[in-house]
C-alpha cells in the first residue's frame, strides 16, 4: 500500500511508465536495489552544502537504470532545496567539448523543487529579492531608500562574483538596473545571455557594457557566476547530470579527442575548488570507461576514472569516484513490477482485483516472458516490461471486469516499439510473447 502518495505523483509515475519513458520525479517510489548507495550520496550531498564539490561517473549497460539513478539523485537534492540540471550529451546538438553549449543546457533544464525547467529567470528572481530582504535587513533604516541599500549590498556581493566571472557580475548588475528602470527588453535580453543564448540584441548588452558572445572558457566562469546566484537565493548547490556521455565513441576521432580532454579539464576544476557547490555527475556504459574508442584514449582521464571492478559486486565501494550499477534480475525485475502494481492499485476502484489477477507469479512470468523475447538479456528488459505491464496488462484489468491478462493476453514486442539495443537483441521484427 502507498496512502500517502499523491493523487499528482501517482499519475505521473504511471503515465511515463506507459509511455515507456524514466518519470521525471516519483521515482523514491521505484528505486528498487539503489539502498546500498543511499548513504554515500547523502554524504555527498552534505558536501556540496557545505561549499565542497563532488564529481561522480556511474557506470552500467543500456537499461542497467543510469537515468533511473541520476534522476533519483536529482530528486534526493531537490527535496533538499539543491537545484538539478541534465544534460544529454550529443554530437550535433551538444557537443561536449563546447562547453558554452553545455552550459546554455544547463540553464535550460535547471529547475528546482518548486519550479519546473527552466528556473534561471526565476533563482535570477529570487537572488534579487533575497538581495533586498537582506539590505533592509542588514540596515533597517534604509527602507526610505532601498534602492540605494539594495546597491551598496549588490556591491559586496558582485565582489565575489567579478572574482572568477567579471562579465556574469556585469550582467547581474545590469539586470537589476534594468528592472529597475522598468525596462523589461534589456532585462529579458540580460537574462538570456547570462543564460548562454546566442544572438542576443547588441543594444542589451551595450546597457551593461558587455560585448562579444560566450565562449568556452567563459563558459566555465558562468558556471561559477551561476552557482554563487544558487548559494545567495537559498539553494546550497547544483546536481549536473550529464547523461549519455557513451556517444562521444561514435563521433570523429579529432572531435572526441577534443570532448574527452574537456572533461577531464571540467572534472580537474571540481576536484581543485573552482565550483564550491556542485555535484557533477557523468553516466556511461562499460564500453565507455574500459574502451579504447573511450576513457582509456586519455590517459590522464583514464587514471581519474580508475575503478578496480573485478571483485564481486556486492563490495564495490559506493564512494568510489566511478560506481557500478549491477543492472537487473528476474527478482528485482517482480519487486518492482510489484511497486508499480501496488501504485496503480492504491489508486483503482478495484485494488483487490488487480492484486489477485496481477499477482507476483504473473509478474514473473511476464518478466521471463519479456526478457526471453529479448534474447534473455534482462539487463535490457526493464523498460519494455514495464510498458507492457502499465499499458497492456493494469490498464486493461482496471477498465474491463471480465478481463484476465492470463486468458485474455498475449503479449508481442514490435519493432516499432523498440530502441536501436532492444531491435538488436531481438533480431525480429515482431516477437510473440510466451506467458
């Protein structure tokens, strides 16, 4: 039983499900076999709030649950006021050795407990209103002039920032004296080039005394400049996922030379200080990490990242720069199924029904029966499994009475339905599922 999820949660949890996609949040609800990492991400998380950084490499096969975990991660520090971004890795869209790029992603998926992506414009927001409350605070007799109180304290504030970003502190000053002044079109150009947009109207930036476009090193300055405005808004830190950094093996040797020294350089910065307040996070798949189209193509990268993982998994050290996701069973896959179950259920007219006619002996059967058309792999099943078992299985045992999923059910997997990995472990092109 889950009486104490929402109504919300519920329904989003099980739509992605149905679509075949990681939920966006809910996801404490199904973070099956994750319990032996709990401690040392909080332990982590604790260092980031207290002005430390922490980086991170999590390492497993396609539907070993990378996503899954980073998302959980994610939630974890939401609930504990962080602000999270993630970002896909990709050749064209991207690229990781732009990190001017990178960033503008950031700022785009960054959102916070309260405010969904993106939450730049709105933690620009609060920093300034947090900037106000704090002058008035600081010196209750200037609330005749606050503008000139809020100034000075802009001041001392802006110090901090000109330190490792002069040109993001120019912004931020020339931000406030745009909303200031009313003047919403050069606020909302200021706004968006702190966020690292491109083509961003001269005359905004000429206000602020600003010239020229974001570049990659500039890129890394911002990031300073974006996790100080965090710190003075009220958020300890920032949780960056960079996802999918698998994709830099399959894109032209010069370029991914290029991309694999940008992150060891970006993981160098975490390690010396340069961003108190972060969580970097990379997945990847084995491949990745042990391959010579990879990590191991840069040596210094490569001794950052080194792992020993040929002990049994079971003592792998969940404070380890680079952890390893064991991937899933038959038995974790029932548990969750089971998890999804019981949500869906809490919340149907008739719970009793679906426990009874989607019982645990289904779940594993259907598990079996899923991973079996996907030539045994089960490391690849959870997506597809779940799919079926929202979309085909609980959502018809909840509208139709007479409807038994043992009788009335014969799964198949299509290739419509299926990612590039899925297709290729199946090797057919409409797959009859024996349940």
């Amino acid at each position: 039983m889950t009486p104490d999820v929402s109504q919300r949660r519920r329904r989003e949890v099980i739509d992605a499900l149905r679509r075949g996609t990681v939920p966006e949040s809910g996801l404490d609800l199904l973070a099956v076999g994750l319990d032996r990492f709990s401690a040392a991400l909080d332990g982590e998380l604790d260092t980031v709030r207290s002005g430390g950084a922490v980086f991170k490499a999590v390492r497993g096969e396609y539907g070993a649950g990378k996503t899954f975990f980073t998302r959980h991660l994610a939630e974890r520090a939401l609930r504990r006021g962080f602000a999270a971004a993630e970002v896909q890795i990709s050749e064209t869209q991207t690229p990781l050795h732009r990190l001017e790029t990178v960033y503008r992603r950031i700022t785009e998926s960054m959102r916070t407990a309260s405010i969904p992506p993106s939450a730049f414009r709105a933690v620009l927001d609060s920093w300034l209103f947090t900037l106000e409350a704090d002058a008035l605070e600081a010196d209750p007799a200037a609330e005749a002039d606050v503008g000139a109180a809020v100034d000075r304290l802009l001041e001392q504030r802006l110090a901090q920032v000109s330190k490792h970003s002069p040109l993001f502190a120019l912004g931020l000053r020339g931000y406030r004296v745009a909303l200031s002044s009313g003047d919403t079109v050069v606020a909302d150009g200021l706004a968006a080039w702190m966020a690292g947009q491109p083509q961003v109207s001269a005359s905004a930036k000429r206000a602020a005394g600003i010239r020229g476009e974001l570049d990659h090193f500039g890129a890394m300055a911002f990031l300073q400049g974006l996790l100080t405005v965090l710190r003075d808004a009220g958020h300890p830190g920032l949780v960056l996922v960079l996802d999918e950094v698998e994709t830099l093996q399959r894109i032209r040797g010069d370029v991914r030379d290029k991309a694999l020294n940008a992150l060891r350089q970006l993981i160098d910065e975490v390690h010396s200080g340069r961003f108190p307040g972060l969580h970097l996070v990379i997945t990847g798949t084995p491949a990745f990490y042990d391959g010579q189209q990879g990590v191991q193509r840069l040596a210094p990268l490569a001794q950052r990242l080194a792992v020993d993982f040929s002990t049994d998994p079971r003592f792998d050290n969940p404070r380890a720069v680079q952890i390893r996701l064991p991937g899933f069973t038959i038995e974790s896959l029932v548990e969750l199924g089971a998890r999804v179950r019981d949500l869906y259920a809490d919340a149907s007219t008739a719970p009793d029904r679906i426990r009874t006619l989607v019982d645990d002996a289904y779940l594993d059967q259907l598990a079996r029966a899923v991973a079996g058309g996907l030539g045994g792999k089960v490391g690849i099943v959870p997506r597809l499994y779940l799919k079926k078992l929202v979309g085909d299985v609980l959502d018809r045992v909840d509208q139709f009475p007479d409807f038994d999923p043992r009788q009335h059910y014969a799964p198949t997997i299509s290739a419509a339905e299926m990612t590039d990995v899925e297709r290729n472990a199946a090797s057919a092109d409409d797959i009859a599922l024996d349940v």
